[in-house]
C-alpha cells in the first residue's frame, strides 16, 4: 500500500493548523510565538483550545535552549497538540551516533568532518548522557513529510519522484527505517539523493575553485536550488497539488508567502531573524496575511 497517495486527515480534531518554522533552539521566541498565537501552558503541554501546531523540523543545533525546544514540541505531541516533521538537523544528529556498518569504528556523519562538530556542539552537550539516546529514539519518531490533503507540509523540498524513491524503505507513516539511516548515508545511493532532496532541498555542484558564503558561515561547493520556481529545470515535470509550507531555506526580511502554492517558513532565526507561523484554515490559495511571527 502506498504510504504517499493516502493523506492524512486530522482536520476532525482540529479548525486549523499553525505551521511553525525552524526553531533551532530558539526556546523563547518559539514560547512568546505559541503566546501570540493563543496557545497556553496547561498540564504540561502548550494547547490551543481548537488548533493544531506543526513544526517543520531543526529543532536543534545553533540555539542557546535546544532542549528545552525538544521537550516543549515533544510534550505537545504526546498531548495531541502538535505534529512535527523532521529536519535536515535532526536528520543529522541520527547519523551522527549510528554507527557505519561498512566501516567499523565510524559513524554515518562523520565527527572529524570540518563544520560538523562546530554545528552540532551546543547540542551534544545540552543532551550529553542518557536523555541524548532518548532524543534520538524520538527524533526517528518523526514522518519526512505530511500530506494534509488540502496541505503538505515537508522541511526543505516537496519531490515526488524523491518520496517514491523512498517508499519501499520507509516505516510507518513515511518515517525512518535502521536500512534507510544506512542507505540514507552512503552517498551515491539512490536513498542518499532521495532524502537529501526531500530534507535538504536540491543542491547544483558547483565547478572546481568556486565557492559561495551561506549566511551561516560555511563555504560549500554545492548551491541550494530554489525548487519552488517554475523556470528552475531539475524535476522531470512541475509541481501540481495543494499548497505546500516549508522551512530550511534561511529567507531574510519582512515574511511573506513565494506564491499562492509555496510558502517558507524559515527567516533566519539562528542568526537573529523571526520565528514565523502560517495559520492555515483549509484555504486552497496561500496569502502573506496568514503569516505571524515574533
């Protein structure tokens, strides 16, 4: 049975979704944001009284209250408050203690790796210890994507071909698998290049000697493609559906939705922009007007 063309209805429980973007151990804005979007701390889950929050990964790395942002979203999970999708970031950290079958003594991510250490630190060491398996544990908890049917919502890119890909090696509701963490890894892998689109968006390799600045600070040698626009050519046919929210792509200014299709939640908040939200009420066209952000 295919995991992709059955979508899943929560609108039952709910009147509406609030789509929250990348957090990155932002704990107090996400808390001042859940505030302005009349959510409230009650028996020991943020609820809203007829709403639904779903966040769109990278909780962690980068922040200053990483765990406290895990624990926030994961106790309005287990509340039936909130869904959350997985991120490139917690991607990431699974790798990162799973070790390389192929090669004993590594691990899927490499630790001497430059840039990987750097990023991940704060987090290894606000979780070091027993509760950083538990976290793990819960981060292979988290679907790669929901299909809403009315709405989709993934972390970086919306890819059919890619989630097909994917399909045979997912477990229940589209989440992780221990073969799909190994394949997932291996660059080279049809895996490899399926889950990097979906959790970390189509990248063009660029030529020997060239290089371009992220506003984080790296320098990669790959340039993420902005997916969303008609005229990029790199999927074999364009994107037909409902409306889809993503983050991970580090937008900067005033919020506002790329179109009546796309909308990206991510606004820079590692690096001091706002924490941003989409109220979605079953509305088949995206509009700037349903943004709320601190």
């Amino acid at each position: 049975m295919s995991t992709i063309a059955e979508p899943i209805h929560l609108c039952a429980v709910t009147n509406g979704f609030d789509v929250i973007g990348d957090v990155h151990g932002q704990f107090d804005k996400l808390v001042g944001l859940l505030q302005v979007l009349g959510y409230r701390e009650t028996a020991g889950a943020w609820r809203h009284p007829d709403r639904m929050a779903i966040f769109l990964g990278d909780l962690i790395d980068r922040g200053p209250k990483q765990w406290a942002t895990v624990d926030l979203v994961r106790r309005m999970i287990d509340a039936g408050t909130a869904r959350c999708v997985m991120g490139n970031h917690e991607l990431n950290a699974i790798a990162w203690v799973t070790r390389d079958p192929a090669k004993p003594g590594k691990f899927l991510r490499d630790h001497h790796m430059p840039g990987n250490l750097a990023q991940h630190q704060t987090f290894l060491e606000e979780v070091e210890g027993t509760r950083h398996q538990e976290i793990i544990a819960w981060f292979k908890t988290l679907p790669l994507w929901l299909d809403l049917g009315k709405l989709r919502i993934v972390h970086a890119c919306w890819h059919q071909e890619s989630m097909s890909q994917l399909e045979p090696l997912l477990g229940p509701n589209q989440t992780l698998t221990d073969e799909l963490i190994v394949l997932g890894n291996k660059r080279g892998h049809r895996a490899f290049e399926a889950l990097e689109v979906v959790c970390k968006g189509p990248d063009i390799r660029l030529q020997a000697g060239i290089s371009f600045q992220e506003n984080y600070g790296e320098l990669p040698n790959e340039v993420r493609l902005s997916w969303w626009l008609p005229d990029v050519e790199w999927r074999t046919r364009p994107y037909s559906g409902p409306p889809v929210i993503f983050g991970h792509y580090w937008f900067t200014g005033i919020p506002e939705v790329i179109s009546k299709q796309f909308a990206c939640l991510d606004y820079s908040v590692a690096k001091g922009g706002p924490l941003v939200a989409y109220r979605w009420d079953g509305e088949s066209e995206l509009s700037s007007e349903k943004l709320e952000w601190v």
